[in-house]
C-alpha cells in the first residue's frame, strides 16, 4: 500500500466512511458514532506513532495494540471498548472488500470483575424527588425531570432529547427514542403525569420565555435562560440536586435507570417486559437486574430470618 504514510491517509478516509455507514444506514446516534470515531482514532494513532499498516489487522498487529494500551494503563473497560469498536471497523472493511480476512475474533479483551449496577434505596429516591422546591420554575423543571427518570428509566440522553409532543399526558406515557434512533412506549404513574402537566402549564412557559434570540426550544426541558438542556446539562443537574438533597455524591442518572429496571423485577414483572421498557436489544443486557433482586432477597432474609445471622 506504500509508506505508513500514505495507510494511514487511507485508513482515515475508510474510518470516515465507515462512521457515514454507522450514522446512515446503521442509525446509530451521535454519542454512538462519535464513540466508535474516538476509539478508531485511538488505533489510528498508534499505528501512526509505531510505524504500523493500520490495515493490516492481523493477530501480531492487534496483541500489539492491546500491550500499548495496556503498558499505558487505560482502564479494562476502555481497553475491551476500543477492541470492540476496532473489531465492528474490521468486519465492515472486511465485507466491503477494503480488506480481505482479519484476525481481530482471536484476541481477547481484558477479563472484568464481575460488578453488580449501583441502584438507589427507595428512601433515597424519595428524598431526592421530594426535596424540590416547586414552587420555581427551576425546582418545578428538576422535580418534572426526576419524576420522569424514575417513572420511565431514561437514559440520560433519551431525557434530553424529549421533546414536549413525546409525552402523551392524556394517555400517561412518553415516547422514548433510544440507541439507534429505536422508539419505545413507556407509561408512567399517575404522581409523573401530575408533576410533567403542572411543569408543562406553570414551569416550562416561564423558563422558556427568557430566551432572547433564536427559535423557541422544543425539548422538554428548558434551562434557566430559555435554552434546550443538552445530556451534559441535564447529568450536571442531576449531580447537584444529589449532592444538595445530602445523598451519596457518585450516583449518576443510570442509578436511577438501574432502580427503576430493579423496583420492576422485585415487584413481579417479567424480565421480557422490563426488556422493552428499558429498550435493550438483547435480554442477556437485562439479566444483570435479576442478580440485583437476588441479592436484596438474600440481604432480607440474612436480617429476617431467626438463623440468617447463624
């Protein structure tokens, strides 16, 4: 192919490529696609700094790579991540005939520890709801916002993407839009439907109205001075609110995505169900919840049991 050079120019043309295939025909979102862009890019620019064809994506070529990111102590997590990413870029390249066959299933990833998601104790969860002052604009928004997290399950990036004909109060549900620009339904209780009407007639009107220039937002949720709230914001938000209601500092909005998916388990849903509510694409994904529940039904019978101490 020339000098590593001139692979490197083209490689980076195919990456480019590949990612229009993801966001096109793949649907994928913007986070997704900008994720596989970063870890491709991470590969590229090893192989541009060890003088390596970044096409050839042989054994020898990947257990190079994985050694440089592991010699450079990135986390398990990352390094399992950009091999992933690295092995969906190779197939791609393989099936549009870029590249003949690569060896990238015959290197392993870095083995995990087995950790169980961090979810939220009911009081919690109840203190964090209830210790919003309503009667702002802004604790009336935030109050709305973790009404409907812990109602829907939501990603964060599904929350910010809302859009105020998404909830469908007459009906109590929201339209979600997950991975994949993928739809989903979710029905939420009554308390949810209460607090989202009373943002949408008292809250929202107020915060949007400070917007000086520009179109009218259409997301659900409106920051202080009239503006869409993007993932970012909403997950900064969410921290504050948790440090400010005196909760534990490191729970993040999936805490409330992981409580929601486990209160469903433990109340007798079916793990198909949850499957959907939570919009992923394999049940395997939704297992990990049924440790959850077995885990607090072993919690309670250590404490309730006359021999759980024993």
């Amino acid at each position: 192919m020339g000098d590593a050079g001139d692979s490197i120019q083209e490689a980076t043309r195919l990456k480019d490529e590949f990612i229009g295939y993801l966001a096109n025909v793949r649907r994928m979102s913007d986070n997704t696609t900008r994720a596989y862009e970063g870890d491709i890019e991470s590969y590229l620019r090893f192989c541009e700094r060890t003088d390596t064809d970044p096409l050839d994506l042989s054994r020898s070529t990947l257990r190079s790579y994985l050694s440089d990111m592991v010699r450079a102590q990135y986390a398990d997590r990352t390094v399992n991540r950009r091999l992933s990413a690295l092995r969906t870029f190779a197939d791609w390249l393989e099936h549009a005939d870029y590249v003949g066959s690569t060896d990238t299933d015959q290197v392993s990833g870095r083995k995990l520890a087995s950790t169980l998601p961090k979810t939220m104790k009911d009081a919690d969860v109840v203190r964090l709801i209830e210790s919003q002052d309503t009667s702002s604009a802004e604790g009336l928004r935030d109050r709305c916002f973790l009404e409907l997290l812990y109602a829907t399950g939501a990603r964060i990036s599904e929350a910010s993407a809302l859009k105020v004909a998404d909830v469908d109060l007459d009906q109590g549900q929201v339209h979600l839009f997950g991975k994949g620009s993928k739809a989903r339904i979710v029905p939420i209780y009554p308390e949810a439907v209460r607090i989202v009407a009373k943002y949408l007639t008292q809250g929202r009107p107020e915060l949007a109205a400070r917007k000086k220039k520009g179109p009218a937002p259409k997301t659900l949720f409106v920051s202080s001075r009239g503006n869409e709230m993007s993932a970012n914001a909403l997950r900064d938000r969410f921290e504050r609110l948790v440090r400010e209601a005196g909760l534990d500092d490191s729970l993040t909005p999936h805490a409330m995505r992981h409580t929601f998916a486990t209160e469903l388990l433990n109340g007798g849903a079916d793990l198909k169900s949850v499957q959907e509510l939570l919009g992923h694409e394999s049940l395997s994904t939704t297992q990990i919840y049924t440790h959850l529940s077995i885990e607090r039904l072993k919690a309670a019978t250590k404490l309730a049991h006359p021999r759980g101490e024993v």
